[in-house]
C-alpha cells in the first residue's frame, strides 16, 4: 500500500473535522480564513516544534545539567523526524527531500559560521567547526514544509517553467551564498531571475471548495517572512547571533532577502524528487465538493 494513500486520508479526516467545525459557526470568509491558518501551522509543525523547543530549553536549561543545552536539541529535532516517520506523517518520499536539504543547509553552516557570517556562542558535544548539528535540522524543517504545504493544500504550479532552468537557478543562488565572500555579489541579478523565470507561475491551492491561487514569487516572498521572523526568534533566545547585534535587536531586513533566495533552492530541491504537482501549461484545477457533500449525497 501506497504510504502516501495512508497519510492523506488522515489528513482529509483531520481536515474535515476542522472543516465542519469552522462552517457551522463562521461566515464562509472566516472559515477559509481559519482552515487556511490551520493548515499552514500543520504543514510547519516540524519547524514550529523545533521553535518550541529553542524557547522552551532557554527558559528552563542550566548549565550544570549532564547534556547541554544544544546537544539537547539535537536529540530533539531527530527524534522528532523519527516520529514523523513512524506516525505516517511524512512520507519516505519527503523524507529523502528533508535529508538532501538538510545536508546542503549543513555544508552552508560549516562555511558560513567560519566566515564569520553568524554563530552559536553555547558549548555543546554534538558540534563540529562551530556549528552545533541541530542547525541542519532548521533547513530540513523548510524542506519539511515545503513538502508538505504541497500535499496538505493540493498545491499546483503552473505553467511551470523549464525545469533544468530551474535547478540552473537553484544552483546558482546556492554557490552565490559561497561566492560573494570572494566575488561580486550578484543576488540582484538573482532575484530579477527569480521573478522573469516563475512570474507567470501560478500555486493553486484548495482551503475548501473553491481553488486559489498566489504568484510563486508573492509565495516565496510570504514564506521568507515567516522564517525572518523565526530567525528573530534564534537571536532573542541568544540560540545564533549575528555579528554586532545585540540580542535585543531585530535581524536585519536584508536577511529576508538572503532567505527568499534560500526559499528557491529549497523548492527546486524538493522537485529533484517530487514533481506531480508540476504543471508546463496554466492549470484551472477543477471546484471540488466540500468533503461531508459527498457523504450527505449518498444518503
């Protein structure tokens, strides 16, 4: 049996539960509004567990307790994944996303903390160069929600651009991150590329009956804001720090933009192995009954 068959009908079951709870007792407006939150938090419950769990330990962690207090999240964090895994809540498939990503986000620690970019100021076993190995795991949580905001709202892209465009992109965003310590920076060029190349990229999506739909730019745009904000986040809780900020500062703006660029090279990752929901040419997906119609019907 298709692992992935299992997962979506918990999922339509979860859905519809949560579905016609909000229809009886909000406007229609309010109740996709209230579905659409929902289901994003439920699509980022990797990284919003792996947030819990940085302000949680820095509320409580002392320093004479046996395991510190990075080591710590690094138990946390696989553990988690362990349990996705078992609960049926990501597939094998999305699995091998998480993993690529979460190797290439590593690599770009390694490199970056080395250069002075950030740095973790705690002490901890399980860190090597300077980079404690929970950091992986943060990259890995965007391929998790990537992969799974996909399923979750039957996403569509369409009209996709050529994919080996795509991974040229992805690629070089990627060395950019590695390159400007050295040379030009070009992410202006890169983020015009971005917009040339997926402008006409529509993401459809289901909330309820009726499909949406958001430009892939606007998309990745919203998302890096997200992930800003949970960068502000890290550096309250003293987890990473940047230099010359001071912990009561907000990360600077222009770190957004280095994520909506990062945001990128996570999608085409997770299309390296994941590609049903690519279309070439512009797609209507089809208005959908709400899932008790069905039931209702039959009846």
């Amino acid at each position: 049996m298709d692992p992935r068959i299992h997962i979506d009908g918990g999922t339509r079951r979860l859905e519809r539960g949560m579905g016609d709870w909000a229809r009886r007792r909000l406007p229609g407006w309010l109740a996709e509004l209230v579905m659409f939150t929902l289901k994003q938090g439920w699509a980022a419950l990797f990284g919003g567990l792996l947030l819990v769990a940085i302000l949680a330990t820095k509320a409580v962690w002392q320093p004479s307790w046996p395991i510190a207090r990075y080591d710590f999240l690094v138990v946390f964090a696989l553990a988690t994944q362990v349990l996705f895994l078992w609960a049926r809540l990501e597939t094998w498939e999305e699995a091998k996303v998480i993993a690529l990503f979460h190797l290439t986000g590593t690599a770009m620690e390694f490199f970056k903390v080395q250069a002075g970019s950030w740095s973790y100021p705690e002490a901890g076993f399980l860190k090597i160069m300077g980079v404690p190995m929970f950091s992986g795991f943060m990259y890995a949580s965007i391929g998790s929600y990537i992969a799974r905001v996909a399923r979750i709202f039957e996403m569509r892209f369409a009209p996709y651009p050529p994919f080996w465009m795509t991974v040229v992109l992805a690629c070089a965003i990627y060395v950019n991150f590695f390159a400007h310590h050295f040379l030009p920076d070009i992410r202006l060029a890169l983020f015009a590329a971005t917009l040339l190349l997926f402008a006409r990229t529509r993401v459809w999506f289901y909330v309820g009956a009726r499909p949406l739909w958001m430009p892939l730019p606007l998309t990745a745009f919203l998302v890096a804001l997200m992930v800003w904000v949970a960068e502000n986040i890290g550096t309250v809780t003293g987890t990473w720090a940047y230099p010359g900020q001071h912990w009561t500062q907000m990360v600077s703006f222009s770190k957004m933009g280095s994520w909506y660029l990062l945001l990128f090279v996570a999608f085409v990752t997770v299309t390296l192995v994941m590609r049903d929901f690519l279309y070439r040419t512009p797609q209507r997906p089809p208005r959908r009954p709400l899932p008790h119609a069905d039931e209702e019907a039959a009846a």
